[in-house]
C-alpha cells in the first residue's frame, strides 16, 4: 500500500510546483515583449540575467546575500496564509526591527558580542511581531481587513523610523545620510565559512525548517491549518481562533523583523534609509510563488535574489535601468495572481461537474 500513497504524494508535489513554473514562463514571454518594445534584444537580457545571477561564483555569493532577507519576510506572508490571513506589512516590521537592533546594541555598547547579538534579534523579533500582531488584533477584535491594516501600518511604521533617525536618534556624525549611532565592528555578523555571505542567509533557512515543523507537526499547525480553512467550523470546534492568529501574526512579525536585525547586524552596521528597500513587499511575491510552503520559500527567494543582483549587469551592458528587474518582478507577481484565480476557478468547476 505505501508505493501508491508515495506515488500520490509525488503527484501532490507535482501539481503544486506546476503553476508557479507555468506562471513565470508567462512573465518571461511578457516580460520578453516588454524589452523588444523598448529596442533591447530579450534573448540577451535573459542571457545577462542568469549570468548576474548564476553565472559565476561571485553572483552566486550576490544572489545568497540578496536572498537571506526574502526568505525571512517571505514567511511573514507565509505564516499567516496558513490561518487564512493576507498579510503585506513585512517591510514596516523589517524596518522597525533594525531600528530596535540597533538601539539596543548602542544601549548595550561594550557587553560581550553574543549578548548584543542575542538581544538585537530579541528586540527585532518584539517590535515587528508588535506591528503584524497589531494587524491580527484588529482583524480578529473589530474585524478590519487584515491586508489593508497590514499595509498601512508599514506606511505608518516606515514613516516613524524616519523620524526617529533624521531626529531623536541621529547620530550627529552621520551629516550626508542620517543614520543611528554605529552598533561597532565587534557586534556585526560574520562570514559563513569559505563564503562571502553573512550568517542570516543560514537564520532564514533554520527559519523556514522551523516554521515547516511548526505547522506540519504540531497541535498549533493543525488548528492553524482548520482555522485558516473554515474559520467559522473551527470556532465551533473549540478552537480557541483569538490565540492562533494572535501567535501566527507575532511569529511572521518576528521573521520580519529579524530581517531587519540581519541587514543591520550583517550589512549597514546601523540603521538608515538603507533599511527601506523593499525586502518586505519582494518577501509578498516569495510566498506567493512558493504556495506560502515553507520549504518552497528558500529556492523561490534564491530565484528572486538572483533576479534583482543581475540589474546591475542589464544596466551596464545594455543600457538598461537598474530598475528594470522590477517590472519583472511585477509581472510575475500579477501573473501569480491571475493564476491562483484560474485554479480556483477550475477547481470550483471540476467539483460542481462531478
């Protein structure tokens, strides 16, 4: 009895990567279109795409290095799917976790590197599990639109962060870019060996393993899974519906802001406007593409890195924009969309024909 059950699991596996495979080969045709519109050969921009992103050992260490924040903000959508919820407000809470990173490692100047380094990702953890939570206790307390709250608290939480650097906490040496006071050289992240990239690309994959245990393994991912599936039969159920979105939106909050921690403790060595590059809203698209599967988040957010570390090369050999990656990355996202609506819609119909 066990082949036929391994052989149906394999099909399951199958069928769940078929669309997101068959949704960028869509984006690539319209992404193609879009550059022979605009006078650049699309055969090229492919070839310079992967090598930028692939080709080499060096854009491999790029591609790593871009990845390690989308796959922690990816799971800032992906946890809450799971309950049902969309949340998009990962890069308030990426944001707002670097920040409380590195106040509390200028609060804790001089204490041993691995306590700094423990309190950072605790402080990042606790202000962006705060913003996503904020967006669960409104839809679960007032029942407002988790997507919408979600979105407007990054807005709110980015434009707090800007006040807090450019004001109370500006560092009066940082005169061109202002900038939290530098959390020092003995308190960044290091190299993972034989590599030039930090060691939050390895916290995002701890991350991923975790979260996967958590929702296939445990109590909590089960209810989460009854829940996120008929909210109403699970409150029926006794499922106690308050404290499973209340944990699963702390948690994508937490990943969020940890990304946020990593990009200060590993790349700037203080928080800046550097922070706000769009981790978060790129971490949306990860999740979709990988169907909010945990372990799907990884190579999904490795294909997405490579993609935005190959604009440097678009824009050096063919003159194109740096930004150009992005209205790929764009169209991908609108395709997914489409798509996840088209196999709703066929679902639906197969189920009503038999």
């Amino acid at each position: 009895m066990s082949p036929p059950r391994l052989g149906a699991r394999a099909q399951a596996y199958v069928a769940a990567g078929a669309l997101p495979a068959a949704a960028v080969l869509v984006a690539l045709l319209l992404f193609g279109a879009f550059l022979a519109a605009s006078g650049a050969n699309p055969l090229t921009a492919y070839s310079l795409m992967y090598t930028g992103g692939f080709g080499t050992w060096f854009s491999w260490q790029n591609t790593l290095q871009r990845a390690a924040p989308l796959i922690l903000t990816a799971l800032c959508t992906a946890i809450p799917a799971h309950l049902g919820l969309v949340i998009i407000g990962a890069e308030g809470a990426l944001v707002l976790g670097g920040l409380a990173a590195a106040v509390l490692a200028v609060a804790l100047s001089g204490a041993p590197a691995w306590l700094v380094q423990v309190g950072m990702a605790l402080a990042a953890m606790l202000a962006g599990g705060v913003v996503i939570c904020t967006a669960g206790a409104l839809r679960h307390r007032r029942g407002v639109n988790e997507t919408i709250s979600s979105l407007l608290l990054a807005y709110i939480a980015i434009a707090v962060f800007h006040h807090l650097v450019e004001g109370p906490l500006r560092d009066p040496a940082s005169l061109n870019k202002p900038s939290t006071a530098a959390i020092g050289e003995a308190n960044m992240l290091g190299l993972l060996p034989g590599m030039d990239v930090h060691w939050g690309l390895l916290y995002g994959v701890l991350a991923c393993v975790l979260v996967h245990v958590l929702l296939a393994r445990t109590t909590f991912g089960f209810a989460a899974r009854i829940a996120g599936g008929n909210a109403r039969a699970a409150q029926l159920a006794g499922l106690p519906i308050g404290r499973l979105m209340f944990t699963g939106c702390f948690l994508a909050g937490a990943a969020a802001g940890l990304a946020g921690m990593v990009e200060v403790a590993a790349v700037h060595g203080r928080a800046n406007a550097s922070l706000v590059v769009g981790y978060g809203y790129a971490g949306i698209l990860v999740s979709f593409l990988a169907r909010h599967q945990p372990l799907a988040i990884v190579p999904v957010a490795i294909l997405l890195g490579g993609i935005g570390a190959s604009g440097g090369l678009l824009q050096r050999r063919m003159g194109l924009p740096d930004a150009t990656v992005l209205v790929f990355q764009g169209l991908l996202f609108v395709v997914i969309l489409a798509s996840e609506t088209l196999r709703e819609r066929f679902q639906h119909f197969g189920r009503a024909t038999a």
